[in-house]
C-alpha cells in the first residue's frame, strides 16, 4: 500500500471525526442554549405540578334551618397518566392490580373501564393532559382505598384522595326542589372554562343544586407542589387556598311539604291517581310553602353516579318520577282556567256584572254553512246537563257554567264575545305560554293556542267552536301546575303576578347574610281592582255554596276553583281509552286562597286522571290548608292539646 493512498485515508478519517464532533458540538449547543428553556421546563414539569384543590360545596338548608343536603367524606380514586411506567407490560400491570382492586373492567365496550377513561381524557380534541389527574372511581369502598394507599410504592401514578359527597336527607320528599350533581360534560366544561371546572368534577345538573351552581360550588384552590420520579408529592411549594361555596335556604318549611306530600299522596290513592302535584304560595310575595310532584324517587341514587339498571327504571316508568310535573307537567287546564276569560270580559266591557246568559245544560252552534239547518249544528254542552238557569259571572265562577262561559269568550248570535286574539291576551298577562322562572329545571312554557299557532300546526282555520273549548280551558290549552297556581295568586293579592321563588336567602360558610330573599314582581295585570273583585266573589261562592261545597273548613275563610279537564290516552292497541259511559277520561284540579280578606296562602292540587275536581281534588285541599293553620278535624287534638 503506497504512502499517498495511507494518507488519503488518514484524512477521510480525521475529517469524519471533525465532522462527528461539530455534528456533537452542535447538539450540545443546541440543546444547552437553544433549547434550554423547552428542558428545563419539561424537567419542571416532571418534577414541579400545580394539582388542584376542591372548594368546599356549601350546603342547603329548609327555611327553619333544617340541614337537607351536607357534604360526607368519600375516597376517590384517580390515575395521573404521565406518571405510570413507560414500560408498556407494567403499565398494564398497575392498571390491573388497580382495575381488580376497585373491581372494575381494565378495558369495556362501554367505555367504562379504566384504561378507557385514561385514554379518554389524553386522547382525541378534549384531551386534558398527561399529568392531569383521570378520576377513574369514587365512592370507592374503604378497604380498596387503603390496599391501594398501601401499595402505593408498587402502583406509580395511582392516588386515593378524600373528597366530599353529597349526601341527601329526607331525599325523596326534596328530589324535584333540591336535584343532584354529576360528572361534568363536555357542553358545561366548555361554557365554564373560566371558572376552573376540569375533567371528572362534579356539577350540578337538577333542581337547585344546578340552578344554584355558582352560589354553591365556590372557587377552586391550588397547590404548587414538587413530586418525586413516580409523581408522589414530597414537598408543597405554595397554597391558594380555595374559597368555600355559599349555603343556600329555601322558602319550604320541611314539616309543611311532608304533610302536603301526605295529603296529595292519600288524595291519589283515594282517586286512583299515579300522578299528582300540589303547590302552596304565599301570594303577597311568590314564596314556594310547599310544592310536591309524586312519584318522586331517591336522588341519593345520583350522587355517586347511578347504575345502568337504576337509572333505566326510573327512565322507562310510564309514570315519570324524574319530571318534577309541578313546573314542567302541561296538561289542559279545564275550569280552573275560567278565571281568565272572566278577568278578560270583564275587563274589556264585554260584560259586567249585571250581564246574564242563559243555561239551559246545552247549546247548538249553527254551522255557518247551513245556518238555519238545526241539525247541522254543534251541540256544546255545560258539566250540569240540566242547565244553571239565567246567570251572572259571580254565579258562573262559582257553579263554574260552561255555557257562559262559551258566550262570553266565543259569542253567541247577535252577541260579540271576548275572542281568541283577546284571551290570548289575557292569557299571556297571566302568565300562561311562558315559564314563570322559578329557580327550578325543567320548566316546560305550557301552549296558549291561536288562529296563526293552529294554522301553522294543523293547516287548519280556527273555529268558533276552538274558541269555546279554549274557554273552559279545554281543546289546545295547556299550562303547568305552577302557572296555573300562579294567576290564582295574581286573583288572590289583586292583580299583582309574582315570580315565584324557591330560595330564602344565601349565607356564607360562617353564616353571614349574602343575600336575602325579595320579591319580584313580574308584571301587574291591566284588569281593574274592581273586576278582580268580582272573580274573587266567584271564587269564594264556589266553597261557600259552589263546585267546592265539600270543602269543610268553617275555621277559616277560603275561596276557590274547582276543574275537571278531559284529556286524551291510547290504550296498547292505539284506541282512544273512554269509560264505561263514553266519556274521556279526566284531571281533577283545585285552586284556592285563604284567608278571603286577606290571603296568606294559595294552593293548587292536582291529580292525574283523578276523576272530577270537586270529589277528588278539593278533599286535598282542605287537609293542606288544616295543615297550613293547624286546623285539626272535628273531634281530633291540635298540635297545642
């Protein structure tokens, strides 16, 4: 081999190692200076964390201060994903030793197995982080909490954290006021980014544990904290220390709605009703006494997450006990509803009270086609077949006459009625067709029909006859319970409508005022104190010789209004359901205030396919307001001897 070949390799060598070392040199210096600060706090990262700290949730209270809802100690289980071993075999071994321990799936169809959630929230566009937190179980049993706690040296990643619960007393009988909490979605983490809510926190998602979220969840703390190589906290850097939620009472007094859940509850039994709700106000101010919407169910099931098999049945009942049927029920409203179109005709000069209709149990529409062919017309007939005579609005409320009511909204002959445009009117003013804005969920708006709604819907014109049947609150009409109750109120305190409330006052974690409950008014009805006189007079002739005679209360003074609205059902042939006699079936309603002069408390009872208004719901009546001013029964002690 020549010396000149020798040295041309010895060169090719030297300048591969020149090169060798410029290409180390460079990556020295690139990731010493260039990319130091991307290490340095990814080493941070490793080692220092900011882990969140829970606010405690305030609580609620009944308006005596009675405790309905606390916070109870609960072990948690969650999985910081960056933290597991790399090695994939003993990755799955600590997944496995924590899925047998806590009895869960490591991997499910359904999603809910443990790798599936850890997956689940580092994955996809929602991801939250490998070094956020993955809650895998809670309520977790207490033995598991502590095997896993023990062998924490050998399952890296894996934490058991104590967290409050919640824990619901006296729950069915608050299970539509109060609600529950759940595991956060996807809609509210987005709507709430700035409030600090994460992946796997619990939010409110019924009744006034949602309505009332951001008055009870407080604001969350933080932790500065240094972790060691398997992510096990060693020291605290810094705290912020989160703010506590503030506690919440209602304007229900717990006592009460037990006995008014007592009476609606033996009122349905004595009337075969599944369904049912009652509601007492106090109409000078809108304050939910009571409300009561049965079935009801037990919403301690949702607190640690409810099971497949229980939340199926409660979801496939036909009777619907997850719908509070007080505020988001909408059935016809029948007669209870005459105290509209009467406030309406009056108020228009369509009648007054010297006007009289004749009722005679039935009345013949002509057909406006064939007006002088009697047997081409509709008959329209009152509940009372043999008629009530000649009468003036005071009698028709309190015999609750159908036919005068006909009359008066729809016209008759030569006489112009009050119309569906202006019931429509009244109607809204009332309150009917809008949700009332209780701090409640699931309120529905109810259907207040019109010429236009009934086109659009159907395709069909608007007959005088759909006017008669929007009268007597019948035909499209539907309202909820609480509306209904609520324009009994506005005829109770003399024209003022309120919104009703459901919370008293907010208190802070020490007790201090936050804020107190005050009345909001609405609007004020455009009907004069006069003409809401006249109904009120009505409705106290129906208890004292009217539809609600059997009302027994010579203690107190009450005015009311009965109902009986037919309704529509199909049986499991498709056929409509009908009586033994013909007829549909019915609702059975009662509304009333009392004292007359100057009333304090106004109800509404009703009960689904309960039969007549008068029978079924009046009796319910009377025992919540004997309740209401600790009235016993004839022959029975009081509460003070």
């Amino acid at each position: 081999m020549s010396g000149s070949y020798t040295r041309f390799r010895m060169i090719i060598f030297r300048a591969i190692v020149v090169i060798c070392m410029m290409v180390v040199v460079l990556r020295l210096w690139s990731m010493q200076v260039v990319s130091s600060e991307d290490y340095a706090a990814a080493a941070d990262q490793n080692r220092y964390r900011l882990v969140s700290v829970d606010a405690p949730r305030g609580v609620i209270y009944d308006r005596q201060g009675r405790l309905l809802v606390h916070n109870v100690p609960s072990f948690t289980v969650s999985v910081v994903p960056g933290d597991l071993p790399e090695d994939e075999l003993e990755r799955e071994a600590v997944l496995r030793r924590v899925a047998d321990l806590l009895e869960m799936p490591l991997r499910s169809e359904d999603g809910s197995g443990i790798d599936d959630l850890i997956i689940e929230h580092t994955t996809g566009a929602y991801a939250t982080g490998k070094y956020v937190p993955v809650t895998v179980a809670r309520k977790v049993d207490r033995q598991a909490a502590f095997t896993i706690q023990e062998e924490s040296l050998m399952l890296p990643g894996v934490t058991v954290q104590v967290e409050p619960e919640r824990e619901y007393l006296d729950s069915e009988l608050f299970a539509h006021i109060v609600g529950y909490m759940g595991r956060i979605g996807q809609a509210d983490l987005d709507a709430r980014a700035d409030r600090g809510y994460e992946a796997g926190d619990s939010i409110g998602v019924a009744g006034v544990e949602r309505t009332q979220e951001d008055i009870l969840a407080g604001t969350k703390g933080q932790k500065h904290v240094e972790v060691n190589s398997d992510g096990r906290e060693v020291r605290v850097i810094a705290t912020e220390e989160p703010v506590a939620g503030n506690s919440v009472y209602l304007t229900i007094d717990t006592e009460f709605q037990r006995e008014v859940e007592a009476a609606l509850a033996k009122g349905m039994a004595a009337a075969g009703s599944d369904t049912g709700v009652a509601i007492a106000m106090d109409p000078r101010t809108g304050e939910i006494l009571a409300m009561v919407s049965l079935p009801t169910f037990d919403n301690n099931l949702f607190a640690s997450g409810i099971s497949y098999e229980d939340l199926a049945a409660l979801s496939n009942d036909p009777r619907h006990p997850l719908i509070n049927h007080a505020v988001g029920g909408q059935y016809p409203p029948g007669s209870v509803f005459k105290i509209i179109p009467a406030s309406g005709a009056l108020q228009e000069g369509v009648i007054t009270e010297s006007t009289r209709f004749e009722c005679r149990g039935t009345m013949l529409l002509p057909n406006k086609f064939f007006p002088n062919d009697l047997s081409q017309a509709q008959p329209f007939y009152c509940w009372a077949r043999y008629g009530h005579g000649s009468i003036n609005i005071v009698t028709a409320i309190s015999q609750s006459c159908d036919i005068f009511f006909y009359k008066a909204t729809g016209g008759f002959e030569e006489f112009v009625g009050l119309g569906i445009d202006r019931l429509g009117k009244y109607a809204a003013m009332f309150g009917i067709g809008e949700p009332t804005g209780v701090e409640l969920t699931g309120e529905a708006a109810g259907l207040l029909p019109s010429e236009q709604w009934k086109r659009l819907t159907y395709s069909e014109s608007w007959f005088t006859g759909d006017t008669y049947n929007a009268a007597i609150g019948q035909g499209y009409v539907l309202v909820t319970p609480l509306q209904m109750l609520n324009a009994t109120a506005a005829i109770a305190n003399g024209g003022t409508l309120y919104r009703p409330q459901v919370v008293h006052q907010v208190v802070d974690i020490e007790g201090n005022l936050i804020e107190a409950f005050e009345p909001e008014v609405i609007r004020e009805l455009e009907v004069s104190p006069e003409n809401i006189e006249l109904v009120r007079r009505g409705m106290h002739g129906a208890v004292t010789n009217g539809t609600a005679y059997r009302l027994h209360l010579p203690e107190v003074d009450v005015a009311g209004k009965t109902g009986t609205a037919e309704y529509t059902e199909l049986d499991d042939d498709g056929n409509i359901i009908m009586d033994e006699w013909g007829y549909l079936p019915t609702h059975a309603y009662f509304t009333a205030f009392a004292p007359y002069d100057d009333p304090e408390i106004v109800l509404i009872v009703f009960l689904h396919g309960g039969g007549e208004g008068s029978q079924t719901a009046v009796p319910v009546g009377e025992e919540i307001l004997r309740a209401y001013f600790d009235v016993p029964v004839a022959g029975q002690m009081g509460a003070g001897g």
